[in-house]
C-alpha cells in the first residue's frame, strides 16, 4: 500500500447513538466534509442518530468499511445489499476526504466493496455518488436517457469511469426556502384543488402512519419502484407490508426525525391514492429531508401531485416552526414532477449521478 499507516476496517456500528464510541460520529463527520465538498454547502449532511437508524433497517444488510490513516478517518466504503427474495443489485460507494485524495486510497476501498459484493453473489453494482456542477465549460458526459450532463473531469466520474462503471442517469437536487415561496404554495393549493375537484381531498398527518391507513401506505410505497424513472437501472423488488410501514415510521422517529405526510385520498373509495412526505431532522432548523413523492398512474392528471406538495409545504412550518428548507432529488428525465417543484420554489443545488456495472460472472 502507497499510504503508511493506512488501516480499512469494518466499522461498528453502535445500536443506539449512545453507545458510540465515537467512530461513527467521526465517520459522519468525514462523510459530511466529503458530500459539501462536491455540493458545495451543508445541506443535505445528516446528523448521526439520523444516519445510524439507516442502518438498523431490516430490509437491507447496509456496511461500511473505514479507511484510516494514523487513526483519523479519511474515506470509507459504503455496500448496500436488499435482502428481498431475489435481489440482484448491491450498492457500492466508495468516498475519500479532498486532503486525502490522489493516493490510491479509493482504490483501495473500491476494490474491497466490489469484493464483498461478488462474494454476496450479487453481479450488479450501482453508486449514487454527489459530484461536482464544473460549470467552467470544460468536457460533458451525458447518459443514455439524454438528460442532464457531468462534467468528465470531476474526480468521482475520472474514477467510476477508469474502473469500469457506466452512467446511466443524472437526479437533480434542489432546495426550496418555504419563507420565500409561501405565495406560491398558496397558488399552488388553489390549482391543486381546482384539478382535484370533488373527487379527492388531502389528509395530512406527523408521525406514525394512522393505523387505518398503513395498508394503503403499503401499497404507495411498492409502487415507487415501479411507477418512478429508473433508465436502465436493474431494480430489485420490494414488498412492502404494514408492518414495514410501522418499522420505517418508528425508525424515523428513533432517528429524531418529525415525518410529516400530505397524502390524496380518493372521496369515494376511501383509498389513498398518492403521498408525499418529509423527514424534519432533530435540530429543526436544518433543511427537512424530501421522502417520496407519488401519485399513482391511474389517479394522473388531476393536479393531485401539486395539491399534496403545496399541502406539504403548507404543514411543515405548522408542525415544524423552526423549519425553512425542504431538499429534495429528481430524476432529470422526470418533468412532471421537476414541472411541480420548480412551481413551488424549488431550484437545483447540484448533481447525483447514477452508475452501474456488471460483474462477470466468475472472478
Ligand atoms: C472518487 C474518489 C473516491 C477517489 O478517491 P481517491 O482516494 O482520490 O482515489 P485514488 O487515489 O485511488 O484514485 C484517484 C486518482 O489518483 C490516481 N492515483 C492512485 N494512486 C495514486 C498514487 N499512489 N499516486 C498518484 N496518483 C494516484 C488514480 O490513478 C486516479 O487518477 P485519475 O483521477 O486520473 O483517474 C474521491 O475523489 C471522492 O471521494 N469523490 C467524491 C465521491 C465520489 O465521487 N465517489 C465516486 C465513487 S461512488
């Protein structure tokens, strides 16, 4: 190894925030310094007890291994595998600090998640890495589906490229100040309703799912993987439960996050037909996390996905005064709902791209 004193670990990761001792504080931190700089602010950073609950999530068999050099974090390897009945895919991502780079050390760190993700059997490996805007002219590299550009000497693309990996789609991020845009979500409610008419209305709730409706929460949720644009990403299945409604509402709470929902309920079948939500991390005053957003393909048209967003926006400061920002991630290709954020306030922060590639079969 180039680096002397360079040590890649298994990270422990603690059962509650408590009982860290203090290297997964250590590696959010680093992680955090990393994401701002590509993105260029703070925004998205999440704080430890928020990013931990992610990885006590029953669905997912999530690890990270941490590179350290002289006992300081300085990278670390990030593998996701589903655990659904016939999952394929295995997220692979790897991170190392700007004063660290140009020293093989993401190498280093890559090489091991692409092993353990062969040796989980899995042959497709996406990442999802936030790069740099480059918007100094210089070389674009486009994916198949046309959308969106990255500028090709941004260090994750030179990286993910030299080894192997292709990119199949670009997603937006953007923010929205919910002070600056209040005239606009009230605009936005009065067409939502105009389009909604008679036929639905917006329930909107904080917390836990009302037991009455985790079933048709249920059923939203699987339909995020199919309903939403994945390019020529292999998705893998997920099914969906009320119980795993009640798990993922009690983790964001373990989390410390408030989950506010606004979701469309179609009047005279009682059944919810579209949700949005938002996770509002413990220290209030940071930018609330964008959940999902969905309308389902039957129920289209109607102005419904306007309605329960703008209704959203409407209940976060009631339930959240301290909250003055949402963030949230589009597919580039996705106008529609690009067409309702950019109504509502929302204007892009920077850029994830997604990547794959395919393992052999024998390596
Ligand atoms: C992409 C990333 C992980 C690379 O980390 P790194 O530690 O700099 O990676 P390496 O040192 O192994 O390789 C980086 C470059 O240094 C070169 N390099 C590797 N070892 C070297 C050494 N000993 N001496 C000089 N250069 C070296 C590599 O050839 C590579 O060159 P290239 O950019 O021309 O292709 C880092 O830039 C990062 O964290 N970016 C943000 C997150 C991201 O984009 N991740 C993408 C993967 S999901």
């Amino acid at each position: 190894m180039s680096v002397p004193g360079l040590d890649i670990r298994l990270l422990d990761i603690p059962a509650t925030i408590a009982d860290d001792d203090g290297s997964f504080a250590e590696m959010v931190r680093v992680r955090n310094e990393t994401e701002a700089a590509a993105l260029g602010s703070f925004d998205l950073a999440p704080d430890p007890a928020g990013l931990l609950v992610e990885y006590h999530d029953r669905w997912f068999d999530r690890r990270i291994w941490v590179a350290r050099v002289e006992g300081r974090i300085v990278g670390r390897a990030f593998v996701e595998l589903p655990l659904e009945e016939g999952a394929r895919i295995a997220v692979v991502e790897v991170e190392v600090h700007p004063d660290w780079r140009g020293r093989g050390i993401g190498s280093a760190l890559l090489e091991l998640g692409e092993g353990q993700a062969a040796q989980a059997g899995r042959r497709t490996l996406q990442a999802w890495p936030i790069h740099t805007r480059g918007n100094d002219g210089g070389e674009r590299l486009a994916p198949p589906t046309g959308f969106g550009t990255l500028p090709a000497g941004d260090p994750g693309v030179r990286f993910l490229r030299r080894a192997g990996w292709t990119l199949e789609q670009i997603y937006r991020i953007s923010r929205i100040d919910l002070a600056e845009s209040t005239a606009r979500t009230a605009d936005a409610l009065r067409r939502g309703r105009e389009g909604a008419g008679d036929d639905y209305d917006v329930l909107v709730w904080a917390g836990a799912t009302p037991p009455e409706r985790e079933e048709d929460q249920a059923a939203l949720y699987a339909r995020m993987l199919t309903d939403a644009p994945s390019a020529g990403l292999v998705v893998d299945p997920e099914e969906w439960t009320p119980e795993r409604v009640r798990d993922t509402d009690s983790r964001a709470e373990q989390g410390g996050y408030l989950l506010v929902t606004a979701a469309a309920r179609h009047i005279a079948t009682d059944r919810l037909v579209g949700f949005t939500n938002v996770y509002i991390p413990s220290d209030r005053r940071r930018p609330a996390d964008q959940g999902d957003t969905l309308v389902l393909k039957e129920h289209r048209g109607h102005r419904l996905g306007l309605l329960i967003k703008a209704a959203l926006h409407e209940a976060v400061p009631v339930h959240s005064p301290e909250t003055t920002a949402i963030t949230t991630f589009n597919a580039e290709e996705n106008r529609y709902m690009l067409d309702v954020n950019e109504a509502l306030g929302f204007v892009p922060i920077g850029y994830q791209g997604v990547w794959q590639k395919s393992l052999p079969e024998a390596r």
